[in-house]
C-alpha cells in the first residue's frame, strides 16, 4: 500500500478502532481476493479473541496489502454502515504534519 493510503489509516487509528469489529469487513476482503481465509483465521484467532486483538491483527495484515486493499477498506465500510468513517479516512490530508499545526515556509 502507497504511504499516503497507510498515512490515511493510520492518522485515523483511533476511530477506526473505536468503531469497527474485524469480523464484519474480512468477508469482503476474502470476496475481493485481498485476504485469504487463512489471513482470516490469523485475526479470528488470537486469545483472547477481542474486538481489540481482531482489530490489532487485521489493520497490521491491511497496511501490509497493495492499494486495492485501501479501496476494499473504505468501500466495506460504507456497506456496513460506516459511512462517516470512510469518509473521514477519505478527506484525510497526508501532507500536512499529524499534530494539526500548519508550518508556514517563507523566501
């Protein structure tokens, strides 16, 4: 995946965690040949199985995918009703620094 597509995800990891369960997006990803079903059970798998670890898991497997994977991602999540968040993820500038300050260049 291209760093400004990982850059856009990772900016957003707190919502993204917050909101979604892995278990509702890997069908998609399995339906669009991003994951395999033995990627899946890697983050079914992990004990305890928590919304956490499952999240923790997939979003490690999903930075590691080519660009395709970005689109599954967003698109998954406004077939579940994320709407918002895929927007959010969207509309996130990967060009200006993450700590919301603007630094200003002059000649």
């Amino acid at each position: 995946m291209r760093d400004d597509l990982k850059k856009k995800i990772s900016r957003n990891i707190i919502e993204i965690k917050r909101d979604i369960d892995a278990q509702e997006l890997t069908d998609f990803f399995i339906a669009e040949e991003v994951l395999s079903f033995d990627e899946v059970d890697q983050i079914n798998s992990y004990n305890p199985n928590t919304k956490e670890n499952r999240n923790n898991a997939f979003l490690r497997i999903l930075l590691k995918k080519d660009d395709k994977a970005f689109d599954v991602f967003t698109g998954a999540l406004r077939q579940i009703g994320f709407d918002h968040l895929a927007d959010l993820i969207l509309n996130t500038e990967t060009t200006a620094p993450s700590n919301g300050k603007c630094i200003l260049f002059l000649e």
